[in-house]
C-alpha cells in the first residue's frame, strides 16, 4: 500500500505479487520524487550541521485522562 500510494482492497483486487515485486524493484532504483527530496534534505542538514532538536509533545495523555475521569464507570 505504501509503494502505491493505494488503498488495501484495490491492491487486493488489483495487483498480483509479480506486479508488486516488479514496482518494488523499479523504486527500489527510481524512488518517487518526495523521497528523493526528504533524502536531499537529511543530507543537506547533516552536511550543514543542522539537527533536529524539537521535543515531542505529550500533552495527549493527560488529555485522555481527564476526559476519562469525566465519564466514571459503573
């Protein structure tokens, strides 16, 4: 699915395991262009020094918990 771009039931419709090995292997040598794109910037940014020091955020937990405990069980 994600060499395709496509959903599930159209690669199981549509597609055959010689199909996709045969377009795993010509992107394998021609990747698509947004790869190609984020592996110039991975290497322009080590080549510069630049890193990628952003935080997760983990707000998403205490979020859930509160909105739990809104809604006691029982």
């Amino acid at each position: 699915m994600m060499t395709t771009g496509k959903d599930y039931d159209y690669i199981r419709d549509q597609m055959d395991l010689p199909r996709i090995s045969a377009l795993n292997e010509y992107q394998t040598k021609f990747p698509p262009a947004d790869v190609g794109i984020q592996r110039l910037c991975r290497i322009l940014e080590a080549f510069m020094g630049i890193e990628d020091n952003s935080q997760p955020q983990d707000n998403d937990d205490d979020d859930l918990e509160e909105m739990l405990s809104a809604f006691p069980q029982g």
